[in-house]
C-alpha cells in the first residue's frame, strides 16, 4: 500500500511492528476515552472558508523557542523509538532536521544522546523526566549540554506511570516475567522483517540514555523496571528551581492542561510551556488538549511559548491548533507510526503530507502566514471555542 496520510502509515505501522509495539505506540490509559477525545476534538473544529484573497504565496515558516523552523511544528519526544525502527532516533532526527523542524530527544530514547548528536548537524531538543537519582539527571543534563543542546523540556505529566491495558494484554506490562517474555517472542516471531531489521541487527538492548545505570545484561523487562521505579512522584514546583539553578539553557514544561497550572509556569520563570495530555496516556478522562487550549492560552497571555500536542494527525490540524491559541504543534503518534512503517524515509514523507496539507488549507482559509492563525479562522467547536473572533495574534514570545 502508498501511504498517503497519517491513517495509512499507522496501518503500515501495524502490520510491520509485533502486536506489543504497535498497542505501546497506539494506545493509551484505562478506557482511552481521553485518547479518543484528543483527536475527534480537533477534527470536529470548524474552519472558516474564505475566498478571493491572494493566496499565492503562502509562508508556513516561524520561530519555535528562538530558531526558525520551516512548519510550526516539532517532533515530540516519543520513548523507545530506536525499537521501531533500526536506530530509530537517528532516523526521525535526520528527516526532521532535513525538512527544516525541530526533533525532541525522549529521556528514554533507545539511542543515546551522543549517538543522535553525532549523526545530525545541528543540537536538537531534549525532553527530561524527574528521576528520583538526582545524580543521574545531573549527568544526562551535562551530557545535553555537552551535546549543544540548548532547549529542554521537563514531562510534568508523569509523576506515576499511567495503566494501559492493551500492555496488560499483550504482555509488554509483564516485561520482566517469564509469560510476558514468551508472549512478546511469539509476537516477534509474527513479524520477521522486524526481527531482521531491528531484533537483530538494530540493538536494541543498549538501552540509551540509561544504559549507564543499568546493570550489565539488562533487557527490556529490567529497563522498564527500571523507568518505572524511578519516576519521582515527590516533586512540585521547588524542583522547578532546583533544575533552573541546574540547566542554563531554555527549559519548556510538558503536559499542562489547566490554566492556573499555567500561570504557575510564568510565576516560575520557564521559557515554554506544552499543552499536552500525553496524547491521551496519562490520565484518562482529562480535557482534549485542544479543548484545553484556549483558555491556558489566554492564562499566560503571551508571555511564554505556548506549545500543544495530543491528537493531532494532519496539517489541518496544525491549523486548528494554532487557531486555538498555539504558537507550534508537537506531533507524537504520527511520526511513531511513519517511523515504524517506512524509516527516515516514512517521517520525511509524513512531514511533506502535513506541509501539503497545511498549504492547501491555509490556501481556502485565506491566510498566507502562520500569524495570521488566530481565532477569527475558527466557526465553532468543542468547549468555548465558539466565541466571537480574538484580536489579531501579535508577536510569539520567546
Ligand atoms: C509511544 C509513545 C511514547 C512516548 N514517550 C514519551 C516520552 O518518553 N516522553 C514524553 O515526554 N512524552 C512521551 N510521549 C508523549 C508524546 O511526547 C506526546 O505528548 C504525545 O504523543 C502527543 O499525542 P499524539 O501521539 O496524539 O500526537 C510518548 C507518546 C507515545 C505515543
């Protein structure tokens, strides 16, 4: 099959990888009402056709926390990549810095942040989550630092690892017990092109960022005991300081959802923040991040970088999210599922739909730049996105 949307590449996904990477990369927590809400929110919203505007030329390009990007969009930090596809994170960073976007590094990457440094010509962004050894963070954020990277975005929406059923299910929650292990050999076993691509020759059992702390000889099973176990749910604002004192450089929060939440980050002091449920994996029964937007947007009012991700799937609705209040959009599952279907290759491709898609739609919205994007774009959609059209967007912040 040719893929042509991100639907398509998620079916490519499906029949390339074993059942229990493919339910860890598409599921999400308990019932998965929030994953399913994050993207029927987004689709359901309402975009102004306008016509006889001079759309002729159309610029997608913006400035993302201090560089310029070709599209307002990211590549969000996804862990375990480098299981998708052989070194997976090599791969999604290479096609992002080759269509001109940022790439974030997930803390657990499979591949380490030297490696994915030293195959790309420009630092990329890291993502951070609060490990309760202290020592090892320091270490990682002085090896990100080495790496050049100068924007770090701290995953607030973790403090315990939500439950996925599908992981139940397909044992990849059992990682460490012997029925888990048969289980996910006899899924590999389904998937042989995997198992050559990647079984064999992709390492997978290096463990990146991690392998350090890892005792010799650990697999899967015992990396995500380990990542389990050290989730640092203790922490609150004064690690936000703690870690302001630590890292010199730009530092974005992940995975806020509320306004008053949001406000706290601009009390703070970071540079950014992500609205984002974790594309619905976290806590179920959480807002749509795009229903969630507006008002978070509103809360900080310009002074931070307001980023989104959560459901977003397509150029239109990049659009929608900048409508709503954002000033770029990270893409989560889609890149997974292009990454795992088709490599480097597949994220590249993924990333010239959501450029077609997006000139297309700014073309019959009649906007021919990004900051041109607000509310007055949108007719209607869910929660209070329905009111009457905002002001015009003035500049982004930071
Ligand atoms: C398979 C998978 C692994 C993820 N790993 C991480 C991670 O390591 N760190 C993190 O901050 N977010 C992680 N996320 C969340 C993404 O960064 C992002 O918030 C989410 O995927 C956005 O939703 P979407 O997939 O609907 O686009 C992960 C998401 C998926 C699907």
């Amino acid at each position: 099959m040719r893929a042509a949307d991100v639907s398509d590449l998620r079916i490519l996904a499906r029949r390339r990888l074993p059942r229990f990477l493919f339910e860890y990369i598409d599921g999400g927590a308990f019932a998965e009402t929030t994953l399913k809400r994050n993207v029927e929110d987004l689709q359901t919203l309402s975009v102004r056709q306008r016509v006889l505007r001079d759309v002729a030329e159309i610029d997608l390009s913006t400035e993302l926390l201090g560089r310029r990007a070709a599209l307002p969009v990211a590549l969000a930090p996804i862990g375990l990549a480098g299981l998708y596809a052989r070194r997976g994170e090599v791969q999604a960073a290479r096609a992002a810095e080759a269509a001109g976007i940022p790439f974030c590094m997930s803390t657990v990457a499979g591949c380490s942040v030297e490696e994915v440094r030293a195959a790309v010509r420009e630092p990329f962004w890291f993502q951070l989550y609060m490990i309760r050894d202290r020592s090892f963070m320091r270490d990682l954020l002085a090896r990100a630092e080495a790496a050049g990277i100068d924007t770090l975005l701290l995953t607030v929406d973790l403090p315990v690892s939500s439950t996925r059923y599908r992981d139940i299910r397909t044992g990849l929650a059992n990682a460490s017990g012997v029925g888990g292990l048969v289980s996910r050999m006899w899924q590999v076993a389904q998937r042989p092109g995997w198992a050559w691509d990647v079984g064999l020759f992709g390492r997978p059992h290096q463990l990146g960022n991690v392998a350090r702390v890892m005792p010799p000889g650990t697999g899967l099973g015992g990396f995500f005991d380990w990542v389990a176990a050290n989730y640092d749910p203790s922490v609150t604002w004064k690690e936000i300081d703690w870690l302001r004192e630590l890292w010199k450089g730009r530092l974005v929060l992940k995975g806020v959802l509320d306004p008053d939440d949001a406000r706290a980050c601009v009390s703070v002091g970071v540079d950014g923040i992500v609205v984002s449920n974790h594309g619905g994996r976290q806590l179920d029964g959480a807002p749509s991040s795009i229903s969630a937007l507006p008002a978070v947007a509103e809360a900080v009012d310009r002074r931070i970088t307001v980023l989104m991700d959560s459901g977003v799937r397509s150029g239109l609705d990049v659009i929608r999210a900048m409508a709503s209040g954002a000033d770029g959009v990270m893409i989560g599952r889609a890149w997974a599922y292009a990454l795992a279907a088709q490599g480097q290759r597949g994220v590249a491709a993924m990333l010239e739909t959501i450029r077609a898609e997006m000139l297309v739609a700014m073309a019959l919205i009649g906007e021919t730049r990004v900051a041109g994007l607000d509310r007055s774009v949108l007719t209607s959609g869910p929660a209070d996105l329905s009111g009457p059209p905002g002001p015009a967007r003035p500049a982004v912040a930071g």
